[in-house]
C-alpha cells in the first residue's frame, strides 16, 4: 500500500497506513486505564484490546486527538475483519468518514474470534463503492484466463457448489489420497510453473513428500493459527518433562524427513549420555518469545 501511494506521487503527509491490531494497541498501551484493559501489556489479549479501543473512542480527548489527526479512513481487506475488529469500525464510523474494501469469497484467515458476516458489512455500509470487473492480479502474473473464469464462477462459489471445469483453464483430477504423493511428485517434475497445493490441516503430507516438493520449488506454507508451533511452545513452557521430549519430537517429525528410523531409536539414542557429558536442558520460554507476535489484520489507511 505504501509502495502504491509512492508510485502515485502522494506526499507521506498525507496518509497513514496501519493495521487495525497495531492501531488499537499503540492507544490501549498508553491508556489501559482509560479504556478498561486489565490484560498483559506485553502481549495483547486481542479481543479485550477491540473492546477497549471502543471504550476509548468514547473518550473526550481521543475523539479529539482523532478528528485532529484524520479527515477519512479506509479500510482494506475487510473481509478479514473479526466481529470485535468490525465493532472497533463501527465506533470509529460514528468520528470520521469510512469506506471499507474487501471480497467474502477471499475471506481466507480464521481467528478464534469469527470472521464478521458480509450481509452485516453490508448493512452497516449501505452505499455500494462499486465492483471491480478486471482481474488485474491474473492479469500481471500472465494468467488472464483464470481470472475471467474465476470471476465467472463467482456465482457457483457463493452458492457452495462446486464449479464446472468444462472448457475451462483449470485440470480436475479426482486422486485417492495413497496415491496422493506419487501424483504430487509427478507434477512438480511434469508442471511448468509455481504449483501450490491446499489440503486440509487435519491430514498433512509425509514430511519426506514435502521434501522432495520443496527440491522442486514448492513452498510448504503453515496454517495461518501455527497450531504445530503453538503446541510446541505450550509444551516446552508449561509440560512435564515426558512432554517436553515427546512435543519436540512430534515437532522434528512433522518438520524433517528420514531424520531417524523410528521414534523408539531416537528415544532411546537421545536418553543415552555419556558419563560427564552435559545434559540437554529445555528451559521455559519467557512470554517475551512472543512478545512482538501480531495477528494479520485489516490495513488502516487514514
């Protein structure tokens, strides 16, 4: 966005981009107090961080540091908005101008709080800014035709029904998942181009098919909640010891392939030390780890 305001020639001065999370914690920061916050200061509690912005943009002197430092704002991606991010607009709608951007279909981003409800994006933004038609993004990268046919299958996708692949741009193949491997490997070697797998989360690929992907230019990509890591930095920091080793090893086994024969022999070789060796320590994370994590949100521009 920045880069897009350079190339038009718009004087710095005379925007800002933020995203909503790092908007609504920088004035949460500096008044807790103020807007009822009783969560860690370290690390964000993201939906009582929504909430307290709200409460703050009831206050006298930050509806009037607003009003001073903005004349609009604009916000992008909307359909990445949660309920508590939207709630946050709402308020703000109420102080300055507000046109949100965004498409439902490319909603792709989960949170623990929901995405918010295009009808109510609707209903609280009545006037229509208009529909883009051209599929500019496809257009760049060379593949007009799937962008036509992906905007003409919006219907089918709206609907939940599976489009028709006839005469289209796009190879519908119907694999059962044993032969799911061999088949990837065989595109990535016969496939011009980038390919990009989407499968579910609850069934990854075995991290040696991943491997031999990667070789080929595939990009493994974690799911957006990092549940794998999640599960990992909960163990190390809160787990027994028997935990700990087991989280680590499940880890090097989603992650490696043909580390080890088997999880008993690493087991095994891991918990034979030598007599004056230096054990291996597995110390507790500090909540400054994580200090800097910030969810993806909606851009902010003002």
């Amino acid at each position: 966005m920045r880069q897009r305001f350079r190339s038009l020639g718009v004087k710095r001065s005379k925007y800002h981009v933020d995203t909503i999370a790092g908007w609504a914690w920088r004035w949460v920061r500096l008044y807790p107090g103020n807007g009822g916050y009783r969560g860690s200061l370290d690390v964000a509690e993201w939906i009582n961080v929504y909430s307290a912005m709200c409460n703050l943009l009831q206050k006298g002197f930050v509806r009037y540091g607003i009003l001073n430092s903005y004349t609009g704002v604009i916000v992008d991606e909307y359909q990445d908005c949660t309920t508590s991010m939207h709630a946050l607009i709402l308020e703000l709608k109420n102080l300055l101008p507000c046109r949100v951007l965004g498409d439902d279909l490319q909603g792709i981003f989960g949170f623990r709080d929901e995405l918010v409800g295009w009808s109510d994006v609707r209903g609280a933004f009545g006037i229509n800014l208009g529909t883009l038609d051209t599929p500019h993004r496809w257009i760049k990268a060379g593949n007009e035709d799937l962008g036509k046919w992906l905007q003409n299958a919006r219907g089918d996708f709206h609907a939940g029904r599976e489009p028709s692949y006839r005469a289209s741009p796009v190879e519908y193949r119907s694999i059962n998942y044993a032969e799911l491997s061999r088949q990837l490997i065989g595109i990535a070697h016969g496939k011009p181009g980038r390919i990009c797998v989407i499968g579910p989360k609850a069934r990854r690929l075995p991290a040696t098919v991943e491997t031999a992907l990667v070789n080929h230019r595939f990009h493994v990509l974690e799911p957006n909640d990092l549940t794998i890591l999640q599960g990992l930095v909960q163990a190390l920091s809160d787990g027994s010891a028997a935990d700990k080793s087991s989280a680590a090893l499940e880890f090097l086994e989603s992650a490696f392939g043909g580390l080890i024969p088997t999880r008993r022999d690493f087991s095994q070789r891991s918990s034979q030390t030598r007599p004056n060796a230096p054990g291996v320590q597995i110390g507790k994370l500090s909540a400054q780890s994580t200090k800097k994590a910030r969810p993806r949100s909606s851009s902010l521009i003002c």
